[in-house]
C-alpha cells in the first residue's frame, strides 16, 4: 500500500509539504507570519492538484504544534485535524523545534556537540530547546530572553535575535515542511495540544464593569413604582 504524508507547519511562516513513501513530492512555503488563515489550506490544494491525488487520499497527516504564536498554530493545528478527518486518520503533533533541529543536523557537514534550535517568540523573547548533535532534545521547550539562553551555537528562525552575541550559527534558518512530510513519523508524538508556552494576551475580567458614566452612578435613585 502506497502512503502518502501531508505535513503542516505555522509556527512561523506558512509552509506545506506532501511525501510519498519517503519522497518528497511537493513543497511550499509563504514567508508571511500573517497569513496562515488566508494562505494555508489553498497551498495545500494546490501541493494535492500537483501530485495528482484527492485530500481524501492523504495516509498520514502530521503537523508542527509549536512553540509559537496563538493565532499562526490554530490555524495549522485545525487545518490539520480537519483534513486528517476527512481522510479518515489521526494527525500526528511534532514539535517544530524538534523539526528545526533535524533539518539543521540533517543539512550541515559539521554540527556542534549540543546546540540550540530557537524561533522568534516576540517581546524580545525567543522560544527553544536544547538539541545533541543527533537532533535528540535535552532541555525544553521554553521561552526566555537571549540573555538567559544556554551559551551554545544557535540554529533556526530566531538565530539572528542573538547574532550579536557571538553565538556560532548554522543550518537553515527557516522550517522547511518537508523535513516533516519525511522524517515527522520519527520524532517525538507531542499530541494536538499548541505548545503556547505563555499565558494568553487577553485574560477573562475578575469584576464586572460599570456602563454607567461617573455622574449616573452618583445620582441618587429615583423611585420609578407608579404612584397610587
């Protein structure tokens, strides 16, 4: 039986790529972190339309769950599960950090003894782990300010956020989706939860808000029972 892979990530920028039976038949990618809504399921049906096949046909379905943004990784988690639904599968949740590190020690002639793989987490932060030279994770996920990262060589989509301290840097610095299309079966299962890694932005009120303006609230009452 011939498989076919789909693999999804948004943990950064919108990538898709579509394997089958460990080869890469089509990839794609859109270097805009803003449009994962828009962009994502159009590039999937267009990798489809180029292979040749139905998303029905799809075997295998495996997307990238973070860390990252709360907006870009719904989107990609539920298209995910969506499609995987339709093809009658169960999608499969990968670390995207764990998929950074691979495609770094997979594309790199030399790679150092321990590493970082690190993705731009905004508010001066960067999400990370801690990878040995196989592409084995030793240390996270976590989010943290360059400063307080482990001194060791960085590879990834935040690389540059920390070039000023003069970490050696190597590997591709974007997330390919195909490294997961073809290797994503091998890594670590994390599940469909999105590895957010922060609290949300936007936090539920503890005590309710007046309507009122200042001097509605200082006026006395007025009595509104009809008068007999």
């Amino acid at each position: 039986m011939s498989t076919w892979t789909l693999a999804i990530d948004t943990s950064t920028i919108v990538t898709a790529a579509l394997a089958h039976d460990g080869e890469l038949v089509a990839e794609d990618s859109l270097d805009d972190t803003r449009a994962h809504t828009e962009q994502l399921m159009p590039m999937v049906v267009g990798l489809c339309d180029k292979a040749g096949i139905a998303l029905a046909q799809v075997n295998e379905v495996v997307v990238g769950v973070g860390p990252g943004p709360f907006t870009g990784l719904r989107v990609g988690i539920v298209t995910a599960h969506t499609i995987a639904a339709l093809a009658g599968v169960t999608a499969r949740g990968i670390c995207s950090l764990d998929a950074i590190a691979l495609q770094a020690v997979e594309s790199s002639a030399e790679v150092p003894a321990e590493f970082l793989a690190v993705i731009d987490a905004r508010r001066k932060e960067l999400y990370w782990a801690r990878y040995s030279a196989t592409g084995e994770r030793l240390e996270g996920p976590a989010v943290n300010a360059p400063e307080d990262l482990p001194g060791l060589p960085v590879t990834g989509p935040g690389a540059s956020l920390v070039a000023d301290e003069g970490r050696p840097q190597f590997g591709p610095h974007q997330l390919c989706a195909g490294i997961l299309a073809l290797r994503g079966q091998s890594l670590p299962d994390m599940g469909l939860d999105a590895l957010y890694l922060r609290a949300p932005d936007a936090a539920v009120p503890t005590s309710r808000k007046s309507t009122l303006l200042p001097e509605q609230r200082l006026a006395p009452r007025r009595d509104r029972r009809p008068r007999p």
